[in-house]
C-alpha cells in the first residue's frame, strides 16, 4: 500500500474528521473510500464519453421512429 501526504484545507480537514467520526471509520478509510468513489465518477464518464463517439444519432433516431406514437397505459404514466 502506498501512503500519499496531501496538503489540504483545514476546514475540509474539519469536515472530513467529523464524518469519520459520524461514520464510525477513520480519517484514512473515509478519504481512501471518497477519492475511490470520485476515480470511479471519472473513468466512468471518460467510458460513456468514448462509447458515445461510436454512436450514431440517425440510428437512434431510425430507432425512436419505430416506437408507436400513443399514450401509455395509465400505471406507466410518470405522476
């Protein structure tokens, strides 16, 4: 495992120790699971950023255009 010393902030610093007490982890296991999920946010948007260049509007649309043009039924209707 690798140890990373990272100037922060005191007020995150603050905000961070505190959850970690709310949460009942420690400073390190909050930090290491809140940058796990922000990595995640990125490769995942850098994934769908690069399946999005293979698609093709016209397709989609050409597929839009074969669903039927009514209204749904009453239990699938958005309230």
């Amino acid at each position: 495992m690798t140890n990373l010393n990272v100037p922060i902030p005191d007020s995150l610093y603050k905000q961070i120790e505190a959850l970690a007490v709310k949460e009942n982890v420690s400073i390190e296991q909050l930090v290491a699971i809140a940058l796990s999920a922000q990595v995640s946010a990125w490769m995942t948007k850098d994934y769908i950023e690069e399946k999005a260049k293979s698609g093709s509007w016209d397709k989609f649309q050409q597929v839009l255009n074969k669903v039927p043009d009514i209204e749904p039924e009453d239990y699938d209707k958005l309230a």
